[in-house]
C-alpha cells in the first residue's frame, strides 16, 4: 500500500487508513523503530496493572480487601476434582 507523506507543522507524516489502525489495534500510542532501514510501528499495549497497588491501599483503607471466595479449600474433601 502506497501512502503520501504530508506535511504537518515543521514535520512530515503519512495519514494511516482506519482499517490498517483497526486491523492493527492502534489507539493512542504506537512506539517507532527503524530496523534494516525499514520503520516498524507497534501498538503501545495498556498496562493491564497499571495502578492496581494504589487501588489496593484505598481498597484497604475502605475495608473493602475482604476474600470474596473463601480460601480453605479441603482437597481431600469427598467429589472433589482438580
């Protein structure tokens, strides 16, 4: 696929088909390298935990850190299968 450079500002950029950007799951971010010669444009993934330890201190301070599930699981109960 052929696409323009174009002029933006002092720069130069190239407008990318939405398809190519859905295909690709780009949002927001993509982070550049250059390999061989050759630009290689990866999605910048969402860090799945971002901020979970300060989410877990105010879970804490809320009293709100309670097990949902209960944790003593006897293995040698009866009909119980892994």
């Amino acid at each position: 696929m052929k696409l323009n450079v174009v002029p933006i500002g002092n720069s130069k950029g190239i407008r990318l088909p939405k398809d190519i950007l859905n295909q690709c799951r780009i949002e927001n971010e993509v982070d550049l390298e250059i390999e061989d010669g050759k630009l290689i444009i990866t999605p910048v993934k969402l860090r799945s935990r971002k901020n979970w330890d300060s989410k877990f201190k105010e879970m804490k301070k809320n009293n709100d850190d309670k097990l949902i599930i209960d944790d003593n699981i006897d293995l040698d109960m009866e009909n119980w299968e892994w």
